[in-house]
C-alpha cells in the first residue's frame, strides 16, 4: 500500500471588500444592519449560480465586518480556493457582477499574491503604478475595473493624494469623480479575459464520471453534491496516520458498493485520477484487472471510498447535537426562503417533491455556508456532515442499485491528455496571445535566419534595469531596428552618471563618459583639454581591445566562433598605430567573428536540445515574436544525446 506524506501546501486565499458609497457618517448599528440587509439581497440575488458550484475548499462567503482604524464597517468575504484558480476568478466574476446589480457598492479583492488583477494586466500597466504604491486604489464599481491615478506632482490636482489614498479617501474619489478613474481599455480586457463565459463556463469546468462507490457515498453525494471536494481533498492530502483508519472500513464498506455517476469539477477529477494508489488488502477493496472495461469506475470509487473514511474517522459519531440545529434555529431562514422563491429558485416545482427537496436541501445548505456561517465552534466538519446525513437520510440499496441501468454517460476525459501543441495553444490563449499561423513547407524551405539575429540586436537595444528587460509589446508589427549609439547611450545611463554630475574624480566614471554618443550633448561646457583627455581615453581603450584580439587570436578560444571567409589584410583596415596592435600577434592576420552567424547557430543548437519542449531559447524567440519551424533534422545534439537500446 502507497503511504504519501501529507503534502505541505500554503493555503492560497482570496479576500474580498464590498463598501457602501457615499461613505457618510451612520449610526453604527443601523449601518450594521443596512450592511446585513445587502448581504441577504446579494446571496439572494445570486443564489441560483452560487448555490450548485462545487467549489475545491471553501465558498463564496460574506459577512458584516464591524470598522477599525480607516477602514469603515463593510462587507467582508475569504476564500480559501486551494488549487483550483478558476475559484478565484469566478469570484472575482461575481464581485464584479455585484457592483453592477448594486452601483452603489465598491468592491475591491486581493490575495496571496496582493493585487492579483494589476498583476494579470502587467503588460499593460501605466509606468507609475508598481507594488509600492498600488495600495487601496484597485476598485470595482458599477461592474467596471477602476485605477485610481496618482499625480505627476504633488498638489497638482486637489482631489488626488500625492501618497496612496486611504479607504476614506478612495471611496470619495469613486463617488466624485467615477469617470476620471476608469482602468484602461487593454486592463480591463486583460481582466475581462479572465472572466468571460461566465455563467456557462460553470457547466464547462465540471466533469462526469462513472464511480464504483459504497451505497452510503452515494446517497450523500445525492443531498450534498460539494461534498465530492472535501472526499478528493482528504484522499490527495492524505497521510500514514489517515491511512490508518482505511486498514479495515468501518463506515462506508466495501460489500455496499453500486455504479453511480459522479460529478467532479476538472481539478477535482484530475487531483484524482493522477495519483497512483494500491489499498490495504484489509480494507476489502480488491480492483479488478487494468484491462477490465470498468476498471476507471474501481479506481475512482475506491479512491472516493478512502477519501470519505477519513473524513468520518477524524470524527466522533457522537458529536454534539447542537452544531446539527445551527441554521433551522436561525431567524434569517425564513427570510431567506421566502426570497429564493421570489427569484425563482425552485423554477415552478411542485413543493414536496423529489425535485423540489432536493434543491431545498442544497439551498439549506448554502445558507448554512455562505449566509448564516456559525463560529468555528458550532460549524460541521465534513465529516460529522456527512454522518449527520447518514443517520438522518434513510436510504434503499435496491433502490439505488435500479438507477444502475439508467445512468448517465460519462464526460469523455481526453483533455487530461493534450498534445504540446494543444498546451501551447491553450497557454497563448490563457496569456491573450493570438495563436501564432503554422508554417508552410514553403515557408520552411525559404525561412530566414536573419529575423532570429535582428530580433536579437532589437532585444539588446532595449533598456535593462535591475528590474529586468523590456520587451516589445507586439514584436511581430514593430520594425527591427538596432541603433548602435542609442545602446553606447543606453550603456552610458546604466553605468554612471555624467562628469558634471558626479561627486567623485575617479577615472573610471570618465571611462564610462567617453562612451555617451548623444548628438545633443552640450560640448560647450568643456574645455579643449577636456577634449583632448577624451579622446586620448578612447584611444586607449581601442588599444587595449586591440591588444585583447591579438592575445585571444594565439589561443584555442578563437577555433570556437565561426569566422568571416573574406576579410582584408589587417594592413588595410587598421589605424595608424596598427604596427602598435599587432606586433603583440607578430604581424599575424585576424579574421573577425561572424557574430550574426554565431549567434544564430548558438540559438538554434539551444532549440533543438529543447526537443520540443519549453526551454529558454523558445522561450526567448517567442517573446520576441520569432517563430522557427519545427526541427525535421533529428541528428543527435551535444546537449540531448539520444538514448539507445
């Protein structure tokens, strides 16, 4: 029997802020109450969407959160969403909706990560705004992204703060001036990306599946559907000790055992299915061959099974009864009820019927999850949910074995296969990049390298910073072109300031003057000695790197590089002290590198290693919008030798 280790895994949040605007002076407790009042008309409103999600961790939640500091009394909601991030994003869907059902609400959300939203559209981001200053100032309103600006100078316009605004203060700017602090159309498209096809991609993101599950599974999965995430969470997360208690089954045995089908999200059903697992021969679950048509439907089943025995063993079967009478002694019930049957919810069903309880049994609980949550105290685990269920819900086996026959047919799984170039595809897609057109065998046969080393000389024209390099926002429309004084002069930024700038004599800072190239420099300044001194640095420097070819020309460094085929006789080409450079090479003629052709090669030889997987030369060709054709000479490299047999 395979016995994990519990996987050490940081709990990934998500937090959200809904804030009543104008923001003006209340008494506390009507505000509270105004505030509780929004809470039952939003989880209302949204219910229908809300109440069949099948979420990995936890739910959509909110609650009053009383003021502190500068922060007012608001809405407040936190979710854990684990590994499934379509979670989070179909939260951020729902706030987003929510300020637009309510214009009077201002939502802002954030998580691990801080603000998440800015961090999706980076690409597109204004050059002021960075982690340091973007505190309080990313907010939905009226189910738009909005980005409050911040003043070139201080003061120079009365109604933004020079420093990151408060609460307070972000609420006033929304309210006064919703028009000047919209985000920009390619933010709020980055974000919208995100989000589109919500509410049909719900239906989308689950999947179906036949499980071979003991009958008890099954009938709680029939009144708490969501009850499937906790089952896979427990069985992915398990441990030695948790393992323990499926040695010998106590609660959900193996000789119970139906087909039913199930509904997973696809994280869920994946988290699943790509775990290898063998049970303790004790605990009665034997599998059926590999080659067996129904031998998915055991292995999900059995997996289930291990899954919700533990969530019932970390339990006592006589817990206190009193968790069991939280939301049926809640006074906010019967409101809420009434409610979801002026939405609609029950869709006409006739009250007492299977239809009807059903739902009823998931809006309860719903309510109990996300309107009316208890203190921690009070709340059901799990698995004293689950048992609670069992001894509450009576069940027919022989019943259930009938539905057998009428199952419904299971989701094709293919998508847990995807070829490279479906993966590519999907992850252009998910990044908002237009999927790159194949090449054509014409294309291949008449491909030019010259775009890799152009697309090379551009990237290195680019200013470089320790917070990193820039790339151009759209490579494949801009022009290449290489500037060779705009890099002296980009070096020169980089590197030091300019002498009159400078509080220091030493030499090397005039080293690194000489190098400025700008054609708007004021010479004015600068004496006839200062020219000299210059000029006389430059010359220098050409020496010495003169003298480092004819050093490096004598060793074995030089047979690595490929060189240029025709050169001149360095007689010809060289400057009046050519007799000075290369008597260290005893007259010896050089050929210059190929650097183009180096370059291209070195590139290519890094691609072909990759083998058709990620690696960083594609990685880099294709931030720069340069895309080679697939490799059709398969000849071993010196970087990825082929295994034999």
């Amino acid at each position: 029997m395979e016995e994990n280790m519990k996987l050490a895994t940081v709990e990934d949040t998500v937090e959200y802020h809904l804030f009543l605007i104008p923001d003006e002076p209340r008494d506390p407790e009507k505000h509270k109450e105004i505030l509780q009042k929004y809470i039952e008309r939003i989880m209302t409103h949204f219910a229908p969407m809300l109440v069949p999600y099948i979420w990995q961790n936890q739910p959509f939640n909110l609650k009053y959160k009383p003021g502190k500091g500068d922060v007012p009394a608001h809405m407040f909601g936190m979710t854990k969403f684990g590994d499934n991030i379509e979670d989070e994003w179909f939260i951020v869907y729902v706030v987003k909706q929510i300020t637009k059902e309510f214009p009077e609400l201002v939502a802002r959300i954030e998580d691990n990560d801080g603000e998440f939203l800015l961090i999706e559209a980076a690409d597109f981001l204004p050059k002021w705004l960075d982690p340091d200053n973007s505190a309080n100032r990313v907010f939905f309103h009226q189910g738009e992204l909005c980005i409050i600006p911040a003043p070139r100078k201080p003061g120079a316009v009365s109604w933004l703060p020079s420093t990151p605004p408060t609460i307070p203060q972000a609420l006033n700017i929304i309210s006064t001036h919703p028009e000047k602090i919209l985000a920009s159309d390619s933010i709020q498209a980055a974000v919208n990306r995100r989000i589109r096809g919500y509410p049909e991609k719900i239906q989308a993101s689950l999947h179906r599946a036949h499980c071979f599950l003991p009958a008890g599974i099954v009938a709680v999965l029939k009144q708490r559907p969501r009850l499937v995430a906790a089952g896979v969470q427990a069985f992915y997360l398990r441990d030695p000790i948790d393992l323990r208690a499926c040695r010998i089954f106590k609660t959900f045995l193996p000789e119970t055992r139906i087909m039913a089908s199930v509904t997973f999200t696809k994280c869920l059903y994946a988290q699943l299915v790509q775990q290898r697992f063998v049970p303790d021969r004790r605990s009665g679950y034997r599998m059926p061959p590999p080659s067996h048509p129904q031998y998915r439907a055991h292995e999900l089943g059995m997996k289930l099974a291990h899954g919700f025995e533990i969530l019932c063993s970390k339990c006592s079967p006589h817990f206190s009864d009193s968790k069991k009478s939280v939301m049926t002694t809640s006074p906010l019930w019967a409101g809420f009820l009434e409610s979801l049957k002026k939405n609609d919810y029950f869709k006409g069903l006739i009250e007492g019927s299977a239809q009807y309880q059903a739902r009823l049994e998931m809006a309860k609980n719903y309510f109990q999850l996300s309107v009316n949550r208890p203190e921690s105290s009070l709340a059901l685990s799990p698995g004293e949910e689950i048992l609670t269920l069992l001894q509450t819900t009576p069940f027919d086996i022989e019943e259930l074995k009938k539905e057998e026959a009428n199952l419904p047919p299971e989701d094709d799984d293919q998508w847990l296969d995807l070829s490279p170039d479906q993966l590519d595809q999907l992850l252009q897609e998910a990044a908002g990049k237009k999927e790159a057109e194949p090449i054509s065998k014409k294309e291949e046969q008449n491909y030019d390298l010259t775009q890799v080393s152009e697309s090379m000389k551009a990237f290195i024209s680019k200013v470089s910073t320790h917070k990193g390099a820039e790339l151009p926002r759209e490579p494949s429309e801009a022009p290449i072109t290489f500037d060779a004084d705009s890099f002296l002069n980009y070096f020169d930024k980089i590197l030091g300031p300019r002498p009159h700038e400078s509080d220091s004599d030493d030499l090397d800072d005039e080293d690194f003057e000489c190098l400025d190239s700008d054609d708007d420099l004021d010479l004015k300044t600068q004496g006839t000695g200062e020219e000299a001194s210059l000029k006389g640095t430059l010359n220098d420097l050409k020496s010495y790197m003169a003298q480092m070819d004819q050093e490096l020309a004598n060793t074995s460094i030089g047979k690595s590089f490929t060189t240029q085929k025709q050169m001149e006789p360095l007689s010809q080409t060289t400057s009046n002290n050519s007799d000075e450079e290369d008597s260290g090479a005893g007259g010896s003629v050089m050929t210059p590198v190929d650097v183009d052709l180096n370059l291209v090669s070195n590139i290519l030889e890094s691609y072909s290693s990759q083998a058709g997987l990620a690696g960083p030369a594609s990685n880099l060709l294709q931030s720069m919008g340069v895309q080679l054709p697939d490799n059709t000479d398969h000849r071993p490299t010196r970087l990825w030798p082929p295994h034999h047999d």
